[in-house]
C-alpha cells in the first residue's frame, strides 16, 4: 500500500467524523457548508502534496478538486451511513455535540 493509498482511506473514514465534531446543529446552513469546503480544500491539497502532484494552475483546478471530494463525501455519507439502521443515530449521538 502506497503512502497515497493509505491516506486516502484515513480522510474517507475519518473525515466526516473529524466534521462532525466540528459542525453543530444550531449554526445556520451556510456556514457549515463553508467549514465543509475549507475542509476539503485543505484535505485535496494535502492529498496532492502527498501524490506528488500539487500543480494547481488556475482557479478552475481549486473548483474542481474542492467539488470532487465533497461529492466523495456525499455519496460516501449518504451511500453507508444514510442505508445502515441505527448507524446514523449512533455516530450523531456520539460525534455530533451542540
């Protein structure tokens, strides 16, 4: 396993639990989605620093590397966590605090 490989699954596990205990219930939709870009935006740049391969050239790049991962994330939430009884309740109890 590459060091590119090993950490690309430790962002997919742990990501969104590292989001969830940042995020909080009470603060309004905008500035979670906010705190989700930076978050992604500094985990792609990472991840290409790590991949040898931080070559940004323009703006466009930094769009579509932010809006890859957030989408990852998405599916990644919604296509485990959403369809597996109980575990939503479980990670929101334990992880999410307000």
């Amino acid at each position: 396993m590459t060091s590119v490989q090993l950490w690309a699954m430790v962002v997919g596990l742990f990501l969104p639990f590292v989001l969830g205990l940042l995020l909080k219930h009470s603060w309004v939709n905008w500035v979670k989605f906010l705190i989700v870009v930076l978050a992604s935006a500094v985990v792609g740049a990472i991840s290409l620093a790590i991949a040898g391969e931080l070559k940004i050239a323009g703006p466009g790049d930094w769009a579509l590397l932010i809006g890859a991962i957030v989408a990852a994330s998405q599916v990644t939430f919604f296509w485990f966590i959403e369809r597996v009884p109980g575990l939503k309740a479980w990670l929101y109890s334990h992880f999410v605090r307000d």
